[in-house]
C-alpha cells in the first residue's frame, strides 16, 4: 500500500494491506455509537473499539501511539491491556455544547484514549507546551519551599516555553457554525475535527518523516496536518464523496507548499532589503499593469 495516499473503501478490509509493525501514529476518530447516521451505527460501541485495538496494535511499532475519540463510555469494561497500554484518558472538555439534560448532568466532554504498544518512543513535551497559568513570582516562591526542595518533584523547574497541557483539554475549542475551518455545517460535532486538536497529538507522538495512519478519515484533517508537518501518511475513508473531499484539500496544501518553495527558492542569495525591494516593485508594477 502506497503511502501518502487515500483509500476508498471499508476499514475491515482495507487495514489488511497494512504491513504489521508499521505504523507509528494512529489517529482513529471512529463511529461513536450515539448518533442515528449510517456510518455510526454499531451494536455495542465496546466491543467495537475493542476490536479495533486488536487489529490496530498489530500495525503499531513498538512504541507506538494509538489515539482513539470517543464518549465517557467507549473503552468500558473491555479488557484491552492483551493489546495496548492506556496511558491517559484525555477529556477533551467542549463548554460551548447545548446545555440539552433536563434530568441529569450534560455531557460536554469527549475522551481521546492514548494507548500505545509498550512504552512510548515518542512524546514530544517541548512541541505541545500550553502557557502556565501560575503566576512566575507565585511559582518560584513554592519552587524554594523546603518540602518541595528536598521532596519528589525537587528538580521540577519552572519551564519559560509553558507547561505540560495535562488529560483535560478544554483551550481547544469545538468547531462552530462561524468557524472558518468548517467545511460544511453538515460536518458539523460528528465528523470534522479542529486542526489544533489533531496537531497537538501528531506533534506529540510522531516525528518528521514518521507513517501516521488515519483508519476514519471523514474529511481528512488528519492527513492535512501530516502534510503540512512533514509526516508521512495514510488514510481510509468508505464515504467517496468524502475521500473527494479529502484529496481537494490535500491538493491545495500542496500547492500552497509550492508556492511557498518557489517564493524561497528565487530569493535566495539576497539580502532581506533586497528581497523586500523586489516584492515592492512588483507590486508597483502588478497595480500599474
């Protein structure tokens, strides 16, 4: 199977071109089981994802991150330690949701498990850092208090570059009707998720020129955000409307790729008051034509 590619077709049939033991990201944004759509209707959404950490975890390298979306419920007691290790329960906590339960609590948060197959052979702390809450004077007064000096966490530091953004994520913020990055209102809380949410995991677990599979694609953010940070990658999709979607926006970070390469590429070799001068003129030029 050729990679940086998107597949058409069933995830059961297709993740069997897949060779074991070579994927090192997996971004799998599946059926909930929640709503009444086609695509997400399953019998029992545990016994579902289960299967899928056994069919993924053969394609994982040691070491490597599955990322699996679903609600509160969707890893409940299912025995998945045979295949994977579950490192965090991530709570992805969406505020801005209807506040729609009468009777009870509403649910405003999604779970995104992280599991991988071992230890972790990457996490890349210094790429997905958030800014500290705790005020610098505030910190470093606890820093020097002598249960902290002497204790377990002793050597933790102050980082000027921010703080770990910990399991709940709630400065990522859901798509809305005014967001610009929707690409329809019919993908919409079911099928488009933000770019900064995919981005904080690719960056997190996979490096510059690593495989990342995506077995659900929907309308492709996750191979755009590979493209984009130089991952390499593959992604299934069973909706052929949808896999057009996908190609038209990878095509068009292409060439926004290609553009930005060839503006590089002819300044080379000038200063920047040269270069500056150069886009000066032909703009003077463009608006005089």
């Amino acid at each position: 199977m050729k990679i940086n590619e998107i597949y058409q077709g069933d995830f059961f049939n297709l993740i069997k071109e897949i060779d074991n033991s070579s994927i090192d990201l997996i971004v799998c944004d599946g059926p909930y089981g929640v709503t009444e759509k086609k695509w997400d209707k399953v019998k029992n959404i545990q016994e579902f994802n289960l299967e899928i950490i056994k069919i993924l975890s053969q394609k994982l390298q040691n070491g490597g991150a599955l990322y699996l979306f679903g609600k509160p419920d969707c890893i409940d007691f299912i025995d998945y330690k045979p295949y994977l290790t579950l490192n965090s329960k991530i709570v992805w906590y969406q505020p801005s949701r209807l506040a729609q339960g009468r009777n009870s609590y509403t649910n405003n948060y999604d779970i995104i498990a992280y599991f991988t197959k071992g230890k972790a052979k990457t996490f890349n702390l210094n790429e997905i850092r958030v800014p500290q809450l705790v005020e610098l004077t505030h910190r470093k007064r606890c820093e020097n208090v002598p249960s902290v000096v002497n204790g377990k966490f002793g050597k933790t530091k102050f980082n000027e570059r921010g703080k770990n953004p910990g399991d709940v994520w709630g400065d990522i913020k859901q798509l809305t009707y005014k967001s610009k990055e929707l690409l329809s209102r019919e993908y919409l809380h079911t099928i488009q998720k933000p770019k900064k949410l995919i981005e904080r995991i690719v960056k997190a677990s996979s490096n510059e020129g690593d495989l990342v599979l995506d077995p659900f694609c929907g309308t492709g953010t996750t191979l755009v955000v590979c493209q984009e940070l130089k991952r390499d990658y593959i992604g299934f999709e069973i909706n052929p409307e949808l896999v057009e979607v996908c190609k038209k926006r990878l095509s068009e970070i292409k060439l926004e790729q290609e553009g930005m390469l060839y503006s590089t590429s002819r300044h080379v070799g000038f200063t920047e008051k040269e270069i500056i001068s150069q886009n000066l003129g032909e703009i003077v030029y463009s608006k005089h034509k």
